[in-house]
C-alpha cells in the first residue's frame, strides 16, 4: 500500500478573473486507477522560459478535485475512507501543500464553521469521529470517550499553543530522543512549579470541540500577502487524539509529578555544583586546586541525589499508569489514542522564490522565509523518505519535521495523504507548476513502492 497518497485540488478561479486567463489542464488514468496531469502552455508565455511551456506528470496522482467540488465531496473522498482506520487506534495525517492563497486553510480548516457543507476536513473529521465515540459511549458506559485537541502554529523552533493564548511553547528533544512541546515552567499561587506540556483541551461532544477550535484559531498569525489578506506564515498543527476520562487524569498525574520534580532535580543541581565549587580554590598564577580547607560534603549531594530519585520514580510510576489505562482500554476498546493530524503547511512560495515582487519583505520576515525554506524542504525529504521506504529518514532537519516524527512513525501501517492546492489563475502558473512537480515527486516514489 502506498504510504503517501497524492491529491491535487484546483481552486475556482476568482471572480475579476478571465475565463481566457486559466491554465489549461487534462487528465488521465493508468491501469492502476493513478492519474496523470497534464498543463498547457502558459497563457502568459512571454514571462516563462521555453522548457515550462508545458507540462506532463506520471501517473503519480491518487486524485484530482475540481474546483467546483466542495470541502465535503473533499471530506468524503479523503478523510472518511481513513476513519474506520483511526477508529483502530491508528494514526493518519493529512498535509496541505500549495502557494499563497491556493486554499490549504480553505480546504484543512475551513472558513464557514456553520455550513456542513464546507466544513473544513479537521472539523468534517472531529464531527464522524464524535458520532461514532458516542455510539461506543452509549454502548459501554464503563468508559468515556472523546476527542483530545491541540492546535498550534509552528514557527522556528518554536510552537504557539493557539488553544491557550498562544502561549510560546518550545521543542526539544529529551533525553529519551522523543520530542516534547513544553512552555516556560510556571510558578502557580501557591508557590508550587508547573511544567506547562501544550494544551489538550478533552472535548466530549462535537459544539464543545467546534467552540475551542473556532476560539483557538482566532489566535492564528495572519499577515496580508500578494494574493490575499488572511496569508498564514506559520504552519498550523490541529491534532485530534481519541481519549478517555481516565486517560485525561492519568496525563494530568504525569504533568503534576513532573512539576514536583523540577525543584527537586534543580535542588540536586545546585547543592552538587555548590560543593564542587567550595571544594576548588584558584591560584595567585590562575590554576584550580582542591581547596584544602573545605572536604567536599558527598553526603549532602547523596542526599539531594537520593531525593531526587525518589521525584523521578513517581514521574515514571504515573508514566506506567498511564500505560496500564491505555493497555487496558485497548484491550475492549482498540479505539483510544487513534490520533487525526491535519497540518496547513506555510506558503510554498518561500520554497521557489517565488514570492512577488509586491510583497516587501521585513528582514524579519526574511529570516521566516528562510525557516519556512528550511521546513517545507525537510518536509519534502521526510514524505520522500517514507514513500521510498528508506532506512533512514531525515526528520531531524527542522523543528517542524522533529514535531511530526511521532505522527509519522505511527502511521506506518495507516494512510497518509497530501493535497497539493493550486490555483488556476495564469498569474500563478509558476507556482502551480512547482505545487504540481512536488506532488509528482512524491507520487513516483510511491508508485516506486507499489
Ligand atoms: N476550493 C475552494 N473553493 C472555494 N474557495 C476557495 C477554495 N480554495 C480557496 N478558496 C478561497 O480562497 C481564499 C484563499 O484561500 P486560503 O486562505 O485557503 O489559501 P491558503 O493556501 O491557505 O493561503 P496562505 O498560504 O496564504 O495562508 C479564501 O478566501 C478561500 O475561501
């Protein structure tokens, strides 16, 4: 089974814009049902190089959505065939990929959180797998299932939790080389530490996880682009996990222990590095030389060491449990932890330089540029990776990849997919052009799979 499918959604063309203005475009099947595109010479011929006058893919598309087809034929055709998979507690992503204003927020996200119809693929999602959980729900009161949601942008190495504020987040990689999404530790009223993981709201019925999602997105970064005026520079990240009360306090347990460890562990680190350097005095000619005055007080460390031990096995002892309820639940249910990811990737225009020569750029935005560069290119080589089934696959190259490493490796045995939006306008030939030969790069690396 392929890894990766490739789907190519046309925008409609803009009212204003001439019908005689458009891209011409054809398609067409192989034996395996894979379609190939092919485009016209550009309606603006003078400005593009000879060799772009036209153009033909492989056979590498799963699917191509006309522009008068709506976000829920888009739905229907993507994301319910997966449902029943994420319903077995797999993990599916769907990435949008295209140039400014070629509708990836219109066709992840959505515009209309009111009309069925245009529902965005995240929310058209959330709405069948709330229905389907409250039949389980219904059947099984021993347990209650839900959806856990988090929204965030990624920018640099950071991640901005839209779900709370958007308070800046940051991504690293522990010492267990998994990547955690973490703000500032907080301190709380009454003195105690918080280690603050990015919000997961636990939605219980579909209003309730419209209303965090429609609030969360309010906070999205929008600038005004060449094309329109709700340009997103950041990727957005809206992941929707299948959850049970019990699973909710045991992760709370987990965030609570983690925060009784940190001062504690920085307690440990202080008294140890407050001996060392008592214990270490400097010469009149700059050396360093144990002091002799001063015996380093290693039962004091011990002591601090010994405490700190004791913090950690309550972390992991909370860690455990929550691993018992999840072992547990999938036992009678195999539903929980099913996960959903849907990423509106920046603009591809970054990519290509193709950015207009309308839009002037802050040194600032620049350097986003740049970052934008650096994760759509990681991005790129990661789903290659995966299409072609590499032993190694490069997910360290950028914080954006690093964020979406467990996603990836989860869905191993599930469906992925990529929708590549692009625009029909001639103005835009370049950059549907780019769009399109990307997604033919991924689709001959499956068909290399096939
Ligand atoms: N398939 C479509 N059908 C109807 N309207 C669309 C479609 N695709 C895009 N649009 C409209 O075009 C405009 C720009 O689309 P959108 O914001 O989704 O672009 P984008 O690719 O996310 O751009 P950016 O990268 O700048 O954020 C929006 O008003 C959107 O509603």
């Amino acid at each position: 089974m392929a890894q990766f499918k490739v789907w190519a959604r046309w925008r409609p063309v803009r009212s204003g814009e001439s019908e005689g203005e458009i891209i011409r475009r054809s398609g067409q099947d192989d034996r395996n049902q894979q379609l190939q595109i092919s485009i016209g010479a550009c309606p603006h011929d003078k400005a593009i190089s000879s060799r772009e006058r036209s153009w033909k893919s492989g056979f590498s598309f799963d699917g191509v959505i006309e522009p008068n087809e709506r976000n829920n034929i888009v739905y229907n055709r993507l994301v319910a065939p997966i449902i029943p998979d994420v319903l077995r507690g797999r993990c599916c992503n769907f990435f949008a990929y295209g140039h400014s204003g070629s509708g990836k927020t219109h066709t992840m996200i959505g515009y209309d959180f009111e009309n069925g119809t245009e529902f965005g693929l995240c929310l058209a999602a959330a709405r069948q797998l709330i229905i389907c959980l409250d039949e389980i729900n219904a059947s099984d009161t021993t347990y209650k299932f839900g959806i856990g949601l988090q929204v965030y942008e990624l920018r640099k190495n950071s991640a901005f939790d839209l779900l709370n504020n958007r308070n800046e987040c940051f991504v690293r990689e522990g010492s267990d080389r998994r990547v955690y999404i973490r703000g500032e530790t907080g301190i709380l009223e009454d003195g105690k530490v918080r280690v603050r993981p990015i919000e997961t709201k636990a939605c219980w019925s579909f209003k309730q996880l419209q209303n965090e999602l429609q609030e969360g997105l309010k906070h999205r970064k929008t600038v005004t682009s060449t094309i329109h005026n709700q340009s997103s520079r950041t990727h957005a990240v809206i992941e929707m996990e299948i959850i049970t009360t019990e699973l909710v306090y045991s992760r709370d347990s987990i965030v609570e222990r983690q925060s009784e460890l940190v001062p504690v562990g920085k307690y440990a680190t202080d008294v140890y590095i407050e001996e060392q350097l008592r214990g270490i005095i400097q010469t009149d000619d700059g050396k360093h030389i144990p002091n002799p005055d001063y015996t380093v007080n290693q039962q004091r460390i011990d002591a601090a060491e010994v405490k700190k031990a004791e913090f950690e096995s309550r972390v992991q002892e909370a860690e455990e449990r929550e691993a018992n309820v999840f072992a547990s639940t999938a036992c009678v249910h195999q539903c929980i932890g099913g996960r959903i990811v849907f990423v509106d990737l920046a603009g591809a225009e970054f990519l290509s330089g193709l950015v207009g020569p309308a839009l002037k750029q802050s040194p600032q935005e620049k350097q986003e540029g740049r970052q934008i560069n650096t994760d759509l290119l990681a991005s790129k080589e990661v789903i290659r990776a995966k299409s072609l089934a590499k032993s190694r696959i490069p997910y360290r190259s950028s914080p954006l990849t690093m964020v979406l490493r467990q996603h990836f490796e989860a869905s191993n045995d599930a469906q992925s997919s990529i929708i590549l939006t692009v625009s029909p306008e001639a103005h835009q030939y370049a950059a549907t052009m780019n769009t399109l030969k990307y997604g033919d790069l991924v689709g001959l690396a499956n068909k290399h799979r096939r």
